[in-house]
C-alpha cells in the first residue's frame, strides 16, 4: 500500500501501458505467471475506465534466436520453445478478457523487455501531449521493471497500479515496490486500482 502519509497529484494526460498481458504467460502457458489470474480482474477494471488510453504490449519472440542480438539468442537457445518455429502463435496473444477492448484500446509489438523498446513509443506517447504512463501488467521486476526504468529516463511520470501487476516472485515484486517507494520519489507514485479511479478523472 502507498504510505498513508504522501500525496498523489491528480492524473491527466495520461496513458494507461498494460505490459504482455498474453496467453504465454497465463496459466498453462509456457512462462506462466501464476498470480496473473489473480490481478486480471483488477487490470479489467482499469482499462474498462479507460479504453481509448490504453495500450497494451505483446512480447514478441523471435522466429529463431539468432534473430536477436548478443545474450539474447544464448537466452532463447534456452528457451528455444519460446520461438516462434515452435511457440503457437496463440500463446503471443492478449488474454481474451483484455482482447475484447482492442479497439479502442491499441496493441504495439516489443522484442525485448522494455516497452519502449517498440521504437515508436516515445514519439506516440509525446505527440499525444502525454505526460504521465500508468502502468500494470507482468511481470513486476522484469517488463514492468524495465519499462519504468525507461520511461523515467524520458521524463515521464509514472503511476504504478501496485495490485495490477503479477510476478513470479513474491521477494522480486516486494523488492520492487521497496524500491520505487524508497528511490524514485517524484518521479514514481503507486496507487492501488481503487485511488486510480479517484486520482484519475479524465
């Protein structure tokens, strides 16, 4: 929970980036994410207020893994069923209850952990006069992770919907949420899906 004693801003201009919420990482899924059934309803229930804000991201994975550079293709020689010569296309899917909001919502391709890693997304996010990135998904201390190390890089402020997010680590997400509380004060505010729909209006 956020400490009872900071203050969170109104949120306006902003977008709500909903992180590889895909059937790989459901359960049954190759890399499935167990509390991802946990917090669907919750992330449900962020993008059903705001649809047309909402972007969610797919993790792409490569056709073979010398289709990725460096440490990559030794990552996905580990996890050569996670290609795309072997993986279901299926399983790079949104989950069906977010799919049925695209459109409005928007769906961008990422190779690599970061959101921004889609080389558009920046440019998007700027010339719609976006200010603030809310965020949830999977997994906490990996995409999540790495895409609000990057979108702070850029200047953006950043809400973290705390109970919308899954991980499959229990002390990798506790250590994370440790984190953006203790050290990145004004740049980071997390919020439970509750004070979202307070804080944001528009």
């Amino acid at each position: 929970m956020r400490d009872a004693t900071s203050e969170v801003a109104g949120i306006s201009g902003a977008v709500h980036l909903c992180i590889d919420m895909q059937n790989i990482f459901a359960p049954g899924g190759l890399w499935a994410t167990p509390w991802m059934e946990r917090v669907l309803p919750t992330i449900v229930s962020v993008v059903s207020r705001h649809p047309e804000r909402t972007i969610f991201t797919r993790f792409i994975t490569p056709q073979d893994p010398e289709d990725r550079p460096g440490q990559w293709q030794s990552y996905f020689r580990r996890w050569h069923r996670a290609t795309r010569r072997h993986l279901p296309s299926s399983a790079l899917e949104l989950v069906p209850a977010l799919s049925r909001f695209v459109p409005p919502a928007a769906v961008i391709d990422k190779p690599a952990y970061s959101s921004f890693s889609y080389p558009g997304l920046a440019s998007l996010l700027v010339d719609k006069n976006v200010g603030t990135v809310v965020i949830s998904g999977a997994e906490t201390d990996v995409c999540v992770l790495s895409t609000v190390l990057s979108a702070v890089d850029l200047g953006f402020r950043i809400v973290i919907v705390e109970d919308a997010l899954c991980s499959s680590s229990d002390v990798g997400h506790d250590a994370l949420m440790t984190m953006y509380r203790t050290r990145f004060h004004g740049q980071v505010d997390l919020v439970t899906a509750e004070e979202l729909a307070t804080f944001w209006q528009e």
